[in-house]
C-alpha cells in the first residue's frame, strides 16, 4: 500500500517535477510533459509507460494494476491502485515514465 502523501513525496524528490492541476486530478510534469497523474479520491495514479512496459506491469496483478480504459490505455496509460500496490512497484513504474521525459542531451 502507498498512500496519497508517499506517492507525492515520489515524484516530488524526482529533478525538475512540478505537480499541477490536470482537469479534476493532479498531474505530475518534467520538461512540461506529464508523466503521471494522480486521483485523490479514487486514490488511483495513472503512469505514463510504454505499451510493452503497461503489458510487464500489468502481469503482476491486473486487478491492480491494468490499461487507462481508451486510447490512452492502448498507448501505455496505466492505473495503479494505491491502497493495493506494492511501493516497489510503483516506484519502478514511475522512474520509467519520468527517465523517458527527463533525458538530458548531452553536447558533443
């Protein structure tokens, strides 16, 4: 289980995030990408993952772990249920949605 304020305080120590407001939830940006989003009521985050990273994550426990229903799931949008979730988990999940946005070009 990761609670509300554990899962803020994950992205949060993440360089460059900013938390704001996305419609009713609250998203969680680098580089003004969003990289997940969090339901306060629901206590449901969404993780911006690739479809073959939704598809490891999701054999964990697809009752936990499963596709944003739609076109976004279909493009690797992933909810994760924080009361049942395993912290480790989440926290894999979230470094490979943010390592995806927040690559640092490097000069030449």
């Amino acid at each position: 289980m990761v609670s509300i304020i554990s899962f803020k305080k994950m992205c949060m120590s993440l360089e460059g995030t900013e938390e704001l407001p996305h419609f009713h939830l609250t998203s969680f940006r680098v580089k003004s990408k969003i990289y997940a989003t969090l339901d306060e009521n629901l206590a449901l985050v969404r993780i911006m993952l690739r479809p073959e990273e939704q598809d490891s994550y999701c054999q964990f426990d697809s009752a936990i772990v499963y596709p944003v229903p739609g076109r976004w799931g279909l493009r690797g949008a992933t909810c994760f249920e924080l009361e049942k979730v395993r912290k480790e988990t989440l926290e894999s999940a979230l470094m490979l949605a943010y390592a995806k946005l927040a690559v640092i070009k490097r000069k030449k």
